[in-house]
C-alpha cells in the first residue's frame, strides 16, 4: 500500500496541497519528507505522537524521513496556536532541551524501526546566515498581504491587547527557509505537520516554487480532540510527556486504558501500527462486550511498548494485577509500585507509635469506624501487601513494609478493603 493510502484510511490526512502529485511522490521508495519539532519542553509529550509516527511510519515503507529539531526557530517562537508571545528561551537551555529530545527520537526510532533516525538542526544553517541575506533571498520572496492572511497571524493580530511582534511575524519565513534548505541539500519535497502548522509549510512551498527549485508537498494531520470536548493528551496534572522523569510508565499506561468507547477505535488508528483487519476486530469486540474494554486495553499496550518498550509494559501489567487483582506486591518493581499507587490516600505513622489495624483503616478513610474496620477484617475484605489479614489484633511489623526508610519513595505498606479502595501506611 502507498504509505499516503495508509495515512488516508487512518484519519491522519486533514490538509494536502496536491494529493495526486503526492501519492505519485511516495510511490516510489526512498523519497524524503520532514516535520520540525522545537524543543520548547524538556520533553516531547504524546501530542506531538502523531507527527513523530508518521516519521516513523514512512521509514517503515522504506522512505528516508527527516527529523527536524528547531534549535533556531526555537529561539524565535512560533505565533501557531497562541494567543499571546511566547517567553524567549535562553539558548544554553534550549540546547539542552534539544540534546535530550534528540536522544528520546533515537530511542523511539531504534524501537519502533531498528535504525536511527535521521536528524538535522536548523541552527546549523540559520546561524551563519545576515540580517541582509535573511531579507533579499528569503523575505523578498513573501508579500507581507500573503502572511497577514495566514491563521497563525491573522487570530494574533485581531487581539489588539496582544497583537504579534515582528520576531514571532517572521516566523513562518524562518519555517519556510527550512524547507527550501532542505529540498536544495537532500531533496526533501514534502513537510509534514499539524494542522495549525498549515500556514508555515505552505511557506515553505511557496519559496520553493518561487525559487524555481521544483515541486514540493504539504500535508497536515487532523488537531486531535476527546469526544468529550477536551484537548487531548492532557490529564488532571497536565501533559502526558513521553519522558519517564516527567510521567511514570505507569501513568502513561493508565492514560490511554482510560481512553472513552467513542474515542479508541481512531485512536488505534492515530497510534498503533495495527492493521485494519485487527482494528476492525477490536470494533467489533467493543461492540459485543463493551465491559471488557479490548480495545483500550490494546491502545494502552502498544502506545507504552512503542514509548517504554516491552520490559516497562511488563511491570505496569504486574502491578495492575497484583493492586487488581492477585499478586505478591513484594515482587513488583518497587519504582512502578509507587507511581502506580500515587493517587491513593496515605498516612504517616512513626514505626513506634503505629495504631492497631482497625485504627489504621480509618484514618485512611478504608473504614468508618473501628468496629466496622473489625467486622471487614474478620469477613476477609482486608488486605495488607496483596494478602489478606483476618486478624483484627494484628500489628504492622517491620517486615511488613516495602521500601527502606531512607529511600528516595521511603517505607510504605499498602492496605486494601475490597478490590479498589487502597491506602498507604508510611513511616514518616
């Protein structure tokens, strides 16, 4: 299949400038095409996926895709999508933004590909270029009517308490030397984006038309929304980033296992490599039994082995086994054990003044009261680490705490009342 068919049948093509000149483009294999990425976060976050995936999906079909780190138009500020100026990055920390995305790319490409990617940074070639070169061989070639016209531009302008500075204006003319940079020196004809990046790849088309360097293709993918309205990939504590340092494998996991009925068969297609026969089953088995949530279930699998690989997968299915359902905690990857736990109420005891059990459960909030802490306890509801504890005179012993106490997460021990109402006993 044309990798721009696949594209198609998975909801991923929302803007394209000349749809048969580029099927015709990405029939053959080995062609080029490019998406830039600025290293405004210390992470990039899994709203940046779509345009990451298809980088990878075009190598995959043999093609050679170019990743684009902004190390100069990061400096600048894109106007997209904002209604105000961006903060100026300090280019010591954007460099070393930079260095770590470059190095989660290798990482993602490595896993989902078996190669490298290829990456550029557009510092490289815009830090030796003049003001005077900037303006007689890019800027002449933009009418500044042409740019008032672009989205990105015109929605800042029309706030008069905001408005747009000429640095963020000149933006799209800094995206659109990119392309041509590119086209000239490895022959990239196509860039890719979202949908708000349509007005800077148009500009990057349009200076390579004008300076007669051939043809070249935009395509943009679809902004992505939750069927409930909400702007995807955030959660209650924001982003969903692809760094481990900044959302557990845990988390990450747990964000797309709780993705709506409505949501997760375009989701499969955003961001799985699974094909249609088993997207279409994975429809078909939300429809015949809803409850058990296949679908989300393999959402959720592959979106963390594509991020975090197989052996993090692993520890997250362990630990929602064993807090779910049956299993030693003991002998869960303790790091996975906290994240996992990271919502639940908790309680700090000094070991010498722990309460008895019952005591516990309510200040946890497990119970209401002693006596029906007691009654759950001798009714087997209760239990401590994964086993259940039957005796309501039985006292928290050292053993019974994971962790050590001057550990980075400290030593905790978890209760449970039925299947889902956890709690933590920590020594504080």
């Amino acid at each position: 299949m044309n990798i721009y068919d696949e594209l198609s049948w998975r909801g991923l093509v929302h803007q394209v400038s000349d749809e048969a000149g580029l099927r015709k483009y990405l029939a053959t294999p080995g062609q080029s095409m490019y998406c830039g990425f600025d290293p405004t976060a210390e992470s990039l976050h899994i709203g940046n996926l779509v345009p990451l995936l298809a980088l990878v999906r075009m190598q995959r079909a043999g093609h050679k895709p170019i990743f684009l780190l902004g190390g100069a138009t990061g400096l600048i500020g894109d106007p997209s999508g904002k209604d105000k100026e961006r903060e100026l990055s300090d280019m010591s920390a954007l460099n070393a933004r930079a260095e770590r995305i470059r190095s989660q790319v290798e990482a993602f490409f490595e896993r989902n590909t078996g190669a490298k990617p290829w990456v550029v940074n557009n510092y490289d070639w815009v830090k030796n270029m003049s003001a005077i070169e900037l303006l007689r061989d890019v800027g002449k070639h933009f009418t500044v009517n042409w740019m008032l016209a672009k989205d990105s531009v015109k929605g800042r302008i029309e706030r008069e308490e905001t408005g747009i500075s000429y640095t963020e204006f000149s933006y799209m003319i800094l995206q659109g030397y990119d392309f041509y940079h590119l086209c000239k020196e490895y022959g990239c004809r196509l860039q890719i984006g979202g949908g708000d990046q349509w007005g800077n790849i148009t500009a990057g088309t349009e200076l390579i038309r004008k300076k007669q360097a051939g043809e070249a293709f935009a395509l943009t993918f679809p902004l992505i929304t939750t069927a409930s309205g909400k702007k995807f990939g955030k959660s209650e504590k924001g982003a969903i980033f692809m760094s481990t340092a900044l959302t557990s494998p845990y988390a990450f996991y747990q964000y797309w296992i709780n993705t709506d009925d409505q949501d997760v068969v375009k989701f499969l297609k955003y961001f799985t490599f699974l094909t249609q026969d088993e997207i279409a089953g994975l429809e078909a088995e939300l429809a015949r039994a809803p409850q058990e949530r296949a679908a989300q279930k393999a959402l959720a699998a592959n979106a963390t082995i594509m991020v975090h690989g197989e052996e993090e997968l692993a520890k997250v299915l362990a630990a929602t086994e064993a807090l779910f359902g049956k299993g030693d905690l003991r002998a869960l990857d303790h790091g996975t054990l906290v994240a996992a736990l990271e919502a639940a109420p908790a309680h700090d005891y000094a070991f010498n003044a722990l309460p008895d059990l019952p005591q516990i459960l309510v200040d946890l909030g497990l119970c209401p009261s002693k006596g029906q802490a007691r009654k759950d306890i001798q009714a087997g509801a209760v239990s401590l680490n994964g086993a259940k504890v039957t005796d309501a005179a039985r006292a928290l012993a050292e053993d019974d705490f994971l962790g050590e106490v001057n550990a980075t997460h400290g030593a905790f021990a978890v209760l449970r009342k039925g299947k889902k109402n956890y709690g933590l006993v920590r020594l504080g």
